[in-house]
C-alpha cells in the first residue's frame, strides 16, 4: 500500500526553525522528520524513521557480514561497573545519573564498555569461546554542555556500538581489523566519502584508535595529512622531534632588560631592537619560550598548577590539551593563583630566575613544568627571568634548565612535518562518522574478564569497541545532499523510492495515478503518494522538494495525451515518459 | 546465511538463576535469551532480540492496518509537560526523575500522552487534520517498588503505545475502535487467547477503558465474568445496588449492651445470643455496618481520614480502594489519628451515637464517610454506637444517618450479581496483555490542543490511548509454551524456524547437514545449525529442547541410509525423512 500524503502524519512548514543553526536541522524540521523536545533532545516523526531504520539496515547487514551478533541493553544501567573503571567520575557532568526509589545510583550510559565485559565475563571462561564481537543498535544519552548543530551533537542520540573479545593482541589486531573493514562498506554504501585517521583513545582508553572522518569545510574536526599517506586528527598529531643539540660552544645565559614586554610580539620587537642577535639575524616568536600557566582540576576533585613551555610561535591548542590532560578539566590560572606563587611573574614566566630554577626538576616554586616536544636539550630560548620587565636570553634546555617532561599541545599548522617522515601535513576539517578503538586489557581487568587459555591458565581478555552514530549520520547525509529547495536522498537511504503527484482535480488524473502507484508498487518500490485533492500543485511541487524523494513523478493534464513526467529531484531534469512506461521507466 | 551455534553468542545455563519466580524467567535466563542487569533490568541476547523483532513486526503490521503511523519519541523527556498534567506528583515514586546539568528537570517517560499531545498541537491546528492515530515502539522505564517476575513486571520495557486524535466523540469510538479491533488480530496472531473486560481508566484519566487479559491461574489480576457476556477487572466492576427501601414500620434504632465485641465475628455472637432477632432468623455478618478508617496521603503532601461503612461480611479490596482514592495512597488510620477523634471510638465505630451524628452530612468528627452501594436508603443495620462495649441496633440509612457518598471498594464475590442484569458473575484470573483508554479531552485540555471545527470554532480534542507491553507479551508466551525440558515457542514467534542438529563426528553427517540447511535455507526458512564438532548429542538435543524452536531435524548415522530424524518440539513426535525429502516436509 502506497503511503497517501492525504492521511499521513506530516507537515511541512514554511519558516526555518529559530533554533536551527546547521542545514541539516533546518531542513529536517521543516520537511517532517524530526521535532524537538528539550535541547538536543528530538521525537522522529514517519519520515525521519524510514531514514534511521535503511541506514539501521545498512549497518546491520555489514555488522551481520563482520560476524558480530546483536544484542540489546537498556539506556538505564547501575553506576557500580561505571565506577569500576573510573568512567563514572571521568565522565562529569556529561553523563546523566539519577537514583531509585531505594537510592541505588544509576546512570544513562552514554557507551556500554563496562556492562558488554561483564556479560561476557558472565557468560564465557574459555578461550575457545573466542574471538566474539557482539554490537547494538541503541539510543544513547550524553548531557552535552552545549547541545547544537540538530543532530549532530545532541543529548540523545541512536548509536551502533561493536565490542570485541580476544584473547591475543593478533586476534584483536583482526577483530578490529574485520570491523574497520564493515566500517569502510558501511560508509561505501551509504555514499559517504571518508578518511581514517589516527585518533586520540581519550576517555575510552586503550592503545590505538582510529576516526572516520568525512571531509568538508564545515566539519567541526581538524585532521591533518600528508601527501605521502599521513593522517591523524590534530588530537592525535605527534611532533616530529628535532634532534638534541650539543651544548657546546653555546653563550651562557644572560639576563637583559626588556621594560614593557609581556606579550611575545613585544618580546620580539624590543629585542631586536635594543639586544639585536649576534649573528645579524631578527629575533622571531620562534627563538621565544613561551610559558603558560593552566589549571587542572581532576574529577576526584583536586587542582593542579601545571606550566606548559611552547615556542612562542604556538598558541596552546585547547582540544589537544584537553586529550593530553584528560580526564582533567582545564582552565586559565587565576589571579588568586599568582598570588600564591610570587615566584612567578605574571608577563614574564621562565623556568629559571637568577637565583636559579623557578620550574621542572629542581624548581623552587614546586610547579610542574612540562614543554612542547621542539625544547629538545641544546635548545636555546629567548624567555621570561621572573622579574618584571626581564628577559634570559640563551637559556638553553637541559642546561639550564630541565622539564618534568614533554606534552603535545602546541598548535600543529599547515606544513609541520608528519612524525612518520612522510612529508608536510595539510590541515583540513571533517565530521566524525565512525570511531574504532582497540581499548586493550583495561576494562577486562577492571572488571576481571579472563578466560582460560590453550595452556588452562587464566588471561584477562583484550578488548576493542567500535562505534558509528547512526543519527548522526543520518545528519550529515542531510547535511551534504540538499539544496536551497531542501532535501536530495540519496536513493539508499531515502524514505521512499518514488515520490508520485497528482495534479489538478481531475478524477482522470487521479485514476491515472493510482495505476501508476500501483504499477510501481508491483515493481518492489515504496511509493509516497500525494493523493491530496485541494492543494495546488505549486504547494505539492514545493513539498516534494522539500521532502527530498530522489525520484518524482508527476501524473497532471497529460494523461489526456497519455503521458506523466518523471522529475529528477537531484538535478533537476524532467522527462515526458508514457503513462504505461512509467513503471518500466526504473528499470 | 544459518546461524551456527559453534560461533553463536549463545550458552545455555543448566543452572535455574537463584532470583527466577517465575517459569518465562527460568527459561528465558536459562536459554540464553535474557540477562538480568538489575532488578527488574534485563539485557536482550540474541535469540531474545530474534522472538522480540517477530512480536514487534506483527505489531506494526497491525497497526499500519489500523491506519496508525510510526513516530519515535526518546525515553528522556522535559517534566514540565507532565508538570502541565498532575501526572508528575500523580506518579509518585515510580517514575524516574532526573536533572541535566543545568538543573533542568527531566523524566525517563512512563507513557507519552503529554508529548504525543505536545507533537498534535505543534503540527496540527484544523478539523482537517483528523482524525489522526500515531504510535511508537519504545523502550518505558518505570520504578516499580517490587520488580518482579522477571519480565512480567520489569523497570525498563519496551511498549507500543499508541495515540488517536479525533475532534468528535464519534470520531473517538472510531479510533477506539480501530485499535480495539488490531489488537484482536494481533494477539489471534500471536495465539494468544484473551478476554476484553472493562477496566478503570487510573492514572491514564478518561472515560472508558478496556483490557486485553489473558486468561490463566497464574495470574495477577482477577477479573469477573458472567454466563450473559459481562466482563470486567475487579477494580472496574460496579455493585448492583438494591432498591432503597421505605422508613415505613421500620423500628427505631436501639443501643444495647455488646461488650467484648470489637469484631465482627464476636458481635454476631453476641447479637445472636443476648438480642436475638425479633422475627427469629440468626443475624448474620451481613447484617452489621462495619466501619473502616483509611488514612489518604495525597500526592501533594495532604493526608485526609476517611471512613467507610460496608457490610459487615466484606472485606476492603485494597486494589479496588487503591482505584477509588487514586491518586492517594491508603494506610490505615494510626493510633495517632484515633487520639486526635476521640469521637470516634475503636471497635465499636459507627455513623452515630446517642449524642447524634459522628459521621456523614451532619458528623460531630468532621471526617468524610462513604458507603459500599448496598447501604440504601432504608436499609438498617446493627453497627457501632461510638461507646466502649455498645452497638446499635436497627439503624437505618437515611433516617438515621446520611453518609456523604458511596464507594466501590468492597471485594467482589462469586456470585454477585453483573451490574448489567447478565446475571451472577464468577471470578476468573488473568494477566494483562494489552489496554485500551478513550481518554477524552483530559490531556488535550491542560496542554492545550485545540483544532478549528467546521464552523472554525477552536473545539478541545478528544483523545485515546492503547497500550501493549511488546517484553511482557514475549514473556507470557513463554511463560505458557513450555515443558520440563525448556521453551516450545508457537512459530509466528519462534526465534528460528529450524533447529538442525549434526551428531557425531563423521565428516559424511556435517556435510549432509549442511545441505540439509541450505536445502531449508532455499525455502526461505530461517535455521539455526548446532554445527559444534565436540559437543555430545544428548547436550545437543538437550539444548534444542530448552531453546524451544519448534522443528528440529537431527541429521545423524542415518545419513549412511540417506535418512534424517524430523522432531517436533511441541508433542515431541519424530518421524524419519528421506534425506533429500527433508525441505519438502516443510511444506
């Protein structure tokens, strides 16, 4: 039976929503798929379904073709085995909790390592009972700080999440391997273009972890990649170290003054000016050690002064400081925190002060003090001396002073070397569409999953997870097929087949195109029918744009002569084809 | 593909789970289907998920019939529609209550009126529109304070619940009708069989409610029905009430002496023994008012005495009460609240003393009196006088004492008479399999949903509400299709259509079961293959028998003579079958 647009559950509305602030939502309120409820928390209406269950359908084929079995866990979950991998603080704010009547803690799980180890760990002791992968299709909550973007990042969301189980690191090697795999046909046949790329494991843990990125200008992720085959987003991005230097031959350090110069470009400019470097050349932001001061403060509650060294051509990149400090929340330190610490003079922060070492290692002030992986021993710095309007000048790493250790927070730019020796990188911004992880042993030992192995003796069990957020993607194919009528599906994913109108009031016509219809339908299609007699066909025109069927057709005054037109909604084009042909037509 | 149990996310459990009350639990757990995650809180296994899906088709198939369209709403919703309808206090401690991070209330929805209604309001405004009925199959939490019988009675469950919107009360019979009619076919399909009974709508508000029981000892709900055709649950069944009778030649009351008879077991003796009855029949405990003092906690903190007069052989049906002062909760009254009364006086209550009224339109305490309906005007009665030791005799309703209004809180007998004149009823056990609730304008009246009638005149909607619990259904299948040996599911449910078993070890017999399954395989059955090279036939058949799909097929030492064993589950019958012959058995 065809779907009559008579009776259907759909309106579509005229005016954006106010909220809307990406494409994607804008068009799949105003065309009937999806309605808010709370911010980033949405009701999917008739046809937003049919979308979210041909993507479902997709990923369980593949999944089905990876070997992984589907299961099924509640949203609602005990805190205790969130609290045993320490993901029940790390998470913060972001995960919904809440108590029953008899005050026992819950959580909404925002993924499921913890509960699919323990089923299994339930379930299986043996290695024979291995390689497992087991997955879900399910509607996940995460409380985002700011929910945007429609579907692209809300507070619920509909999630494929895959877990494997092993018992060596090559069974995981190809667990994940076979998963990555459906990953790429999953994405092939959902006509999404994508790059893997080296991922941060963030809160996730564990040892390697890729992204799927779809590249576009909008995405809200920067990846970078090199022309020889590089690629990582800019969390994952390791900096090609520079060698160690000899300190040999190297001036001793010396402090000058340099009145009025708390920012870097003042820095550079009064040096060159009044302390112009030896061999002729102008000082630059990159011969300055750059110190800043952040504040972590842990889940657990504790905060922490740490100062980070960068040369002085680099900002902090805050996403890759929030993956180096993770679980940590990061902010500016304070005045109060100044305070606390004279040592360290505001505008003018070094890890060394005439009277010695301020920072790192022997530091007097006590503070940690780790550097950008380019401070290299050798390197010499043009920095802070801790004395208002003061400068050290060639104070060399390892010398003179020595960090507690390095971390990768600079920026990474557009012609940084890849750390794989392949050559410069490009920046470039993607979506998120897929994220793969080999977590390891952590939650099995958490949570002590071990089976027995070939030898009967007890091995805690390797894990990866693998996830691709099938709202999300639904999203982002909205996203990227529309234009300023609204909605172009692709035909896999599209809510039906054919979109048939028909025009005018005549009962001819109307006859004619319940042939078609049926015609069609006898053909396997699933066909929207607008069968709605009062509207003109200006109004079912615009709606079927907006609807975004890739394929129309449209039964008006041309049965008399015993034609209809199909109407490409893609590209635009419209084809006289026999009223007896339509059928026919789609091949 | 089949599904291999040598790679399967499968084991079955020969140990029965320690919490297991009852058998669909046993089995389920046993069989692999389900794990328990907390109380009342299951995870779904594959073979859960495959009986689950069939239930779920045969639902939206149903309802598509029905003319109803799929929509999905999210478990975490916003309180304030809730708040709109009182069925945030009303629901007390069993619904979920939580907060985001910006300390927004949120509820994990127990059912969707208030945002199905939201939804129609937002989209619709005309007589046009209508009617409209929209459903979803979703995932309902709620915090019941026992959890219980697995999935019988569970905090999380998945539901369809669906919604009609109509602009008449015609329109609404309709609707109601259309649902009442699917959910026929739905549970005919399901082979389940069932009684329709009227029903109190609760919690849910609205007119007229009926519920889908199945009929069965073992469960919990009681219902009456008569030989004439009436059928009700006992909370919804109504007393035939007497005629009132006239004051004329009636004696006046008399306080005698009843000391030590605070029951009514003791009065009777007494009344028997010391005041016989003038015309010499016994007095029987039919014969006596008893009062009951119920304390009623309102959901918004209110806490109300109430008394009740009811003949003296009924009980208080707590679940008939629980339904008449819905949403208030009942506790007997305290010693606390007898101090504060000393009006009334323990054991010897009654609606009057010799000092005048106690209770009722004139009462001295000020406390509400309602009676069971058989209390008429002119009835009379032995019931106490307010005084230690003393009862009244021959007090009259209506000449004596007025109560303030009646109250079906008096269990239900056998034998009473059908409020519908179908005559005696007998009581009858059952287990709720699906409610129906025309709702009327409740909902649409707090939150606002209007639509322009023909006239354009803005008319409030009028709305019904039909339930089925897709979890609970797949738990009394199982709970009735079973033996001592494990589950028998009737087909349209089945996880499988086939079980193939390969015994032994000899390479012949696998490679006949393997084109014995691709032989049923090619018939578009679906088949589960215990292709397991180490595992002993008794284990196997052992398995088969506890997973319960319906048709088994051992292919073993046969083979040799080109036969296969055929089992059937159910009566446990196995015929042999020419190996060749095997697809074509099934018909």
């Amino acid at each position: 039976m065809p779907t009559r647009l008579s009776s259907y559950f759909l309106r579509t509305l005229r005016e954006d929503p106010s909220d809307a602030e990406v494409t994607s939502h804008r068009l799949l309120v105003r065309a009937g798929y999806i309605r808010r409820q709370a911010p980033g928390i949405f009701a999917w209406l008739p046809l937003g379904l049919r979308v979210k269950a041909k993507i479902e359908a997709i990923v369980r084929a593949e999944m089905a073709a990876a070997g992984a079995f589907e299961v099924h866990f509640p949203a609602l979950l005990p805190k205790e085995p969130y609290e045993a991998t320490g993901r029940y603080e790390e998470y913060g704010p972001a995960m919904f909790r809440l108590a029953d009547r008899k005050d026992a803690g819950l959580v909404l799980a925002p993924t499921h390592e913890e509960v699919f180890t323990l089923l299994v760990k339930d379930l299986y002791n043996s290695y024979k009972d291995l390689p497992l992968s087991i997955y879900q299709i399910q509607d996940k909550y995460r409380d985002e700080a700011r929910p945007r973007a429609g579907l692209l990042r809300g507070r619920e969301f509909t999630m494929k999440d895959a877990y494997s189980f092993d018992y060596t690191d090559a069974g995981l090697d190809a667990s994940y391997q076979a998963q990555r795999d459906a990953y790429e046909r999953i994405f092939t046949a959902l006509g999404l273009e994508y790059v893997i790329v080296k991922a941060d494991a963030g809160a996730m843990g564990g040892s390697k972890s890729e992204e799927f990125l779809h590249p576009t200008p909008v995405g809200e992720d920067t990846f970078v990649r090199s022309a020889g085959g590089y690629a990582a987003n800019v969390e994952a991005f390791t900096t090609l170290v520079p060698e160690s230097r000899s300190f040999e031959g190297l001036t001793p350090a010396e402090v000058l003054d340099t009145p009025d110069t708390p920012t870097i470009q003042t820095l550079v400019d009064r040096a060159n000016s009044a302390h112009p470097r030896p061999d002729g050349r102008a000082w630059t932001a990159a011969d300055t050690l750059k110190n800043v001061v952040l504040a972590l403060s842990q889940p657990g509650g504790t905060r922490e002064l740490v100062v980070i060294g960068l040369p002085g051509d680099r900002e902090v990149d805050l996403k890759r400081a929030e993956v180096a400090f993770a679980p940590a929340e990061i902010e500016a330190a304070t005045e109060a925190d100044f305070a606390k610490h004279p040592g360290l003079v505001k505008g003018y922060i070094g890890p060394w002060s005439p009277e010695g070492a301020v920072l790192g290692e022997e530091g007097s002030t006590g503070i940690r003090y780790v550097v950008d992986p380019r401070v290299v021993d050798g390197s010499g710095w043009i920095t802070g001396a801790n004395s208002h309007g003061k400068h050290v000048f060639g104070l060399v790493a390892g010398r003179d002073f020595t960090a507690d250790g390095t971390v990768e927070i600079a920026e990474v730019r557009a012609g940084d070397p890849a750390p794989d020796g392949s050559g410069p990188v490009e920046l470039a911004r993607g979506m998120e569409i897929g994220h793969v992880f080999q977590l390891g042993r952590k939650y099995a030992e958490a949570l002590g999953l071990k089976v027995l192995d070939e030898n009967g003796k007890l091995v805690t069990v390797t894990m990866g997870s693998y996830g691709i957020g099938i709202t999300r993607i639904l999203a982002i194919i909205a996203e990227l097929h529309n234009d300023e009528k609204g909605l172009i599906w692709p035909p896999a994913v599209a809510p039906f087949d054919v979109h048939v109108i028909a025009t005018g009031r005549d009962a001819e016509v109307y006859e004619a195109a319940e042939r078609v219809v049926a015609d069609l339908e006898a053909k396997g299609l699933d066909v929207l029918f607008d069968d709605r007699p009062k509207v003109s066909p200006g109004v079912k025109f615009g709606d079927a744009e907006l609807i975004g069927v890739p394929q129309i057709v449209i039964v008006g005054r041309g049965v008399a002569e015993g034609v209809v037109e199909r109407w490409d909604r893609a590209t635009g084009e419209r084809t006289q084809v026999a009223l007896d042909a339509v059928a026919a037509s789609f091949g």
